[in-house]
C-alpha cells in the first residue's frame, strides 16, 4: 500500500463507457455475493452482507439541470480547489491545486450522463437542460467533503481505475494504489515460467480489500484457475464480490470473511500462490500519514503493529505449512528496510522452508515485494 494517495489516480481523458453485460448496476446487486462453495456460503449469509454503494458511473441518469447551472457549480469547485494551491502537499504530501482540476473533470465526467456536453460549460447562458447521475445539491456536497474534509476522491465517486480494471471501492475499504499492480506480474512471470502446475491449483489473496489483486490474477489464470479472496471487514469482502462478479469472475474467485489463515483449513499444503499486500505502516506513523489516508482510509488495512511487520511475519510463518512444494508467495511490504529483514528471516529463520527468496522493486525503483518458493 502506498503512504500517499496523491498519485493514486486515474490517468484518462475519455470518459467511462459501461458494458451492458457486466455493469449493469441492478443486475449486479441482485447477485448474490458469494460463490456456491459451501466455505464462502458459511462464513457470511445473505442477511448479513453488507451492501456495496453503487459507483457514481453506474449509477442511472435521473437527475438534470441546465447548463448555465451546472456551468455555476463548476465555477465554484474550481475556485474552492484554486484556493488550496501547495497546501496541501506542503502539510503532508496531499494533492495541490493542478490535482485537484484533474478531479474535478473526472467528477463532471463520471457525474453527466453525456460527457461530450463538457465543452459547452464555457458558454454563458446555456439553458440546455443536461440528465446527471447525481443532483446538483450532493456535487456542490461532495465536493465541499473533498476539499474541507480531504475525502479521497475515489470515495467520492465510488470507483478507482487499477491496471485495466474500473474498481468500486468506498469508504471503510481500502483504495488499491498502482504499484500493487506489479503483484499481477510477477505471478504471471511465474506461470509463464512455470506452467501449469501452479495455473492448475488454488491461489489465495490474504486483506483481498477491494478484491483488485485477486481479480487481476484471475484474468491471468483464466478458467484453470481458483482463487480465495479472504478479509476479515465485511464491507470489504462485500465490495470484492461486488467487483468479481462485474468480472464475470465469480466462479473463479471465492470470497471468504475470515482472518488470515483461519478460513483456510480445507486447501492447507494445497496452494499454488499465496499473494498479499497486508497492513505494514509502524503504528506511530499512522497519524502523520496524509490526510486522505490516515483520516478516510481504515486502519485495519493500514496498522501494521509497532515496527509495520505483525501481519508480513505472520504471513511468512504461516505461508510454508500452506504452499504446496514448489508453490509461489508474493508479499508487499513498506519498502527496503522490511524487505531486506523479510528476506533474511525466510532464508535463516523459516527452517529452510523456502528457496529463490528475492526482492522486487516497484515502479519507482523502491524495494517494495518479497517473493519466493516452497521447498
């Protein structure tokens, strides 16, 4: 997981254009939010599910208001996200003021039912009544969240676009940032490498959040494939099922509410992969982290104990007695520090238990991944 969100944004220019066979948002939500496996079916029922928020871009057109109105709300937003300038990034490393224009066009983009009218909000005077997914009122709102609270604006518009992906995400889940993308490659190195005796066989995404590593794997995999999707939040395991199905991936992904390893018993010494971006920021950092982030973003997806390495070494401990010979793991970590005592530990302290422990760095050239195999 990356400290800052300020870079964890879409990079596009064209708007969201939705797929009748996946993205329809009724007959998503009517879709039950687990596969038909006994495991998932058990660890959480119909009546307990949370209900995902249906992304801003999905939503139907049902509201409408003139031009010269919305062309107002423009004017305003862009005058309360000018008036940030370096603020922010000087605080903590927030978004400035170019950053926020970016959002602000991505906002009226996902927000009109017909993002080609964008132009024409630099006319005076235009009473063309334009169809919104959302009322002027909740723009003028949510855009006052995103400046005055520093609401992320993933949140805002329920969505975050991850490698190819359009992932729905919402407050209480964590936002999946773009160099846990690499996760997906170096898993399909390794089946490229490899072969089918790890495509053929059960992969797990331990913290799955959202659901993104787990989705990208699958599309790696393809119908050979299985994965198990685990988070002990509910809203998380709700919200991955939600993405998996606009997939069309819920019968390759299981989503299990469970804790770690606990919800694994029936495939323990029989994974192909295990892969996971678990909490490791030092729990004393937390508050210091930038306002999008330690104020909006849950703490269970961020709090990695004192030193950030609770979960990664329970990862590690737990991972041999559940790869089968030859298996693969893939942890994210914070960076060269506890990638280096990672690897020491799996190569000296895990009884031989693993081989080709390395370090892979992320885009930015930081130490971020520790990957191997079992022995």
């Amino acid at each position: 997981m990356r400290v800052s969100l300020t870079r964890a944004c879409r990079f596009y220019t064209s708007p969201i254009t939705p797929k009748p066979s996946f993205f329809s948002p009724r007959a998503i939500l009517n879709q039950p939010f687990s596969s038909s496996s006994s495991s998932s079916s058990s660890s959480s029922s119909h009546s307990s599910t949370p209900k995902p928020k249906t992304p801003l871009f999905l939503k139907p057109p049902k509201y409408s208001a003139t031009l010269s109105d919305l062309k107002k709300w423009h004017n305003w937003a862009k005058a309360l996200a000018s008036s940030v300038r370096s603020t922010f990034a000087d605080s903590d490393n927030g978004p400035d003021s170019s950053i926020l224009f970016r959002e602000l066009n991505w906002l009226i983009e996902d927000s009109l039912e017909d993002p080609s009218l964008i132009p024409q909000l630099g006319f005076q005077n235009n009473s063309q009544s334009v169809r919104l997914r959302i009322g002027l009122d909740e723009l003028y709102g949510l855009w006052k969240q995103r400046i005055e609270k520093r609401k992320p604006f993933q949140y805002l518009v329920g969505c975050e676009h991850w490698r190819d992906l359009v992932l729905s995400v919402e407050e209480g889940v964590f936002i999946p940032r773009p160099e846990t993308e690499l996760m997906v490659d170096l898993v399909s190195d390794v089946l490229v490498r490899d072969n089918d005796g790890l495509r053929d066989g059960f992969w797990v995404d331990l913290g799955t959040g959202s659901g993104a590593i787990a989705i990208g794997i699958a599309r790696v995999l393809g119908s050979k494939g299985s994965i198990i999707a685990v988070d002990l939040n509910p809203l998380a395991a709700a919200v991955a099922a939600f993405n998996a199905q606009r997939y069309g991936l819920q019968d390759i992904i299981e989503i299990r509410l469970g804790s770690w390893f606990g919800k694994l018993k029936d495939v323990e010494g029989k994974l192909s992969g295990v892969v996971s971006n678990p909490p490791y920021i030092p729990s004393d950092d937390i508050s210091g982290l930038q306002a999008e982030v330690g104020k909006h973003e849950p703490r269970l997806a961020l709090d990695g104990g004192v030193d950030g390495l609770d979960y990664l070494l329970h990862l590690c401990n737990g991972t041999a007695s559940m790869l089968k010979p030859g298996g693969f793991f893939a942890f994210e970590t914070n960076g060269e520090k506890q990638c280096k005592f990672l690897k020491n530990y799996l190569e000296n302290d895990s009884a031989c238990s693993f081989f080709n422990v390395s370090i892979v760095s992320d885009f930015a050239g930081i130490q971020r991944f520790v990957t191997g195999f079992r022995q």
